[in-house]
C-alpha cells in the first residue's frame, strides 16, 4: 500500500483488526521509508452471493474468507 506521506510503496502492517461482524479488516501500516502511521481497510469485493432457489425461495449466503 502506498505511503500517503512520502509516496513509497512498501508498507508493512503494524496492527490488523476485523471489525464486529467480520466484513472489513483495519490494518495500520508503517512506511518503511518515512516510518510514518497510516490506516486502511480491506473489505470483500463481493456482495453477497444471492442463489435462487426452487420455488423464488431466496437464500442469502455468507461467503466466508478466512485470513
Ligand atoms: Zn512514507
């Protein structure tokens, strides 16, 4: 992740935490270059998956990742 301080591109991740219901990752990041602290989020790409099934019946499917 690039340093929004310096703009080097090499960061290393200090600190990650899942939030309460596990859909994005905080990690605090130190630049390598300027040491400084930053924050990002991680978070799926995806919806949810939705599968139809017979009948209209709708399940909403949790697609778990595991880190
Ligand atoms: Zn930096």
């Amino acid at each position: 992740m690039k340093c929004i301080y310096c703009g080097c591109i090499d960061s290393k991740v200090v600190d990650s935490r899942q939030n309460e219901d596990g859909t994005s990752i905080r990690r605090r990041r130190e630049c390598i270059s300027c040491g400084k602290r930053f924050t990002t989020y991680e978070t799926v790409e995806n919806t949810p998956i939705l599968v139809i099934k017979k009948e209209s019946t709708l399940i909403l499917m949790t697609v778990r990742f595991f880190y």
